[in-house]
C-alpha cells in the first residue's frame, strides 16, 4: 500500500481545493473504501459475498438526532442483489452501519480551523456510537503545510501566508492527537485516526504534493494512513467477521 492514497492527490492537482466543496472529501471516502477493500480480507470477503456495501455523505439517526458521515459501510437491505461479476465493494445503501469514517480538512487558518475540526470529530464518534456501541468510527484529517495558500472564497488576488507551516502542522497533528480514542466498546472516543499532510498553494495545482516526513506522521506512527486502515481493518475482523 502506498503512504497515501494517490487518487486523492491526483484529484487535489487537477480540481484544486474549494472549502464549499464536498469533492475533495469524496474522492478520500473513495480512496479508503479502495484500500478497505484491497488490504482487509475479511473486509473484502464480506464484500464479494454480497454482504457489505459502501455509501457516501450518508446521514446516521441516533437517539433521535441525524448526522451527515462522509464514508460508511455496512450491511445492504435484504433485498440487495449483487451485480453479476462484481469484482469491487458496491456502493448501495447500507441498512445497519458498521463503520462510519469522518474526513475533515485546515487548508488555511490552522488555529481557528482545528478547534472547529476537533469539535466535529468529538461529535461524530459520539453519535456513532450513540447509533451502535459495536460501530467502527474513524476520522481522517487533512492538514496543509504549504506556505501560502489562496482560498477561493476571498479571491484569485488573496493570497494567505503561513509562516511558520512546520509549527502549524504540528498544532493540528497534536490537536488529533488529543481527539479522544477508546481501545474497547464500552469506552469513548474514535477508534481509528489519521492524518495526512499536503503541500498545496492552491494556485499551482500540479505541484501539489504529499509531505510524508516529519512533521507529517511516519511509518510507525498511529496516525499514518497505513495504520489507519489497518486499525478499522484488525477490528472489523474482531467486531463483524463472523
């Protein structure tokens, strides 16, 4: 597997970013369900036996309040019938959830933005686990260490100067880290999470790139991309396999 996915980078270097938008966060929810699907056998098996599907922006009821999750997986309604020849995970609409996956994005104004993210993040293994103690909630955050970037909703003109990136980087990377983790069902927090950095100005779209040392999370760390699939991975097999 690579460090990161590299249908989302291709996607940032040809549509660029829109905070508007919510483009940029399907096209990760797309890149993770690939990798869900490539690197976890029980996960894939379920899959291929018709017995899990996929949607996008798919709103979870619980405890009579809706929450709108980017990425969620589950079991289809009874009457689902997998196409002829599937070869992938299809996406359909799931009747139960058994992983719901959060992406959010600090493109631009770290230390306004992660306060908001972290609250988001809180607020969505909350619910999560409101709907099913045994759900897998997952967050993923993009962080940008560009040192400038220009956002569309101030002008092509406006230009945004970071000027210390490292330094905003890893304020972001510490707040995700403090997002609460739980290591059992009957305990509270995410329980898988990621980040991944990008150097984007948002101007110069082909050179947008992953930074993929430090400050960005390295192999080994908790909250690189790889570990995160594998955590959703090693507990949908514990949680959902037989």
């Amino acid at each position: 597997m690579s460090p990161n996915p590299p249908t989302f980078l291709a996607h940032l270097q040809t549509l660029g970013y829109h905070p508007r938008s919510d483009k940029h966060s399907n096209s990760l929810a797309e890149a993770i369900i690939h990798d869900l699907f490539m690197h976890c056998p029980a996960i894939r098996q379920k899959a291929l036996s018709g017995q899990l599907v996929y949607d996008i922006n798919f709103t979870i009821r619980a405890a009579g309040a809706d929450w709108n999750v980017d990425l969620v997986i589950g079991t289809p309604h009874l009457d689902f019938q997998l196409p002829e020849g599937a070869t992938d995970i299809v996406r359909a609409t799931p009747s139960t959830i058994q992983i719901a996956i959060e992406i959010k994005s600090v493109m631009t104004e770290h230390h306004k933005a992660i306060r908001n993210r972290k609250r988001d993040l809180e607020a969505h293994h909350d619910h999560v686990h409101r709907y099913n103690q045994h759900a897998i909630a997952g967050g993923v955050l993009v962080v940008n260490a560009a040192s400038t970037f220009c956002s569309p909703l101030r002008g092509i003109d406006i230009v945004t100067v970071h000027r210390d990136p490292a330094a905003l980087v890893r304020l972001c990377i510490d707040q995700m880290r403090a997002v609460a983790e739980r290591h059992t069902v009957n305990a509270t927090g995410l329980d898988a999470k990621a980040v991944i950095v990008v150097e984007m100005d948002n101007q110069h779209l082909s050179s947008t790139c992953y930074l993929t040392k430090s400050p960005a999370p390295t192999v080994g760390d908790p909250l690189h991309y790889d570990a995160f699939i594998q955590t959703i991975c090693n507990l949908y097999s514990e949680r959902f396999s037989n």
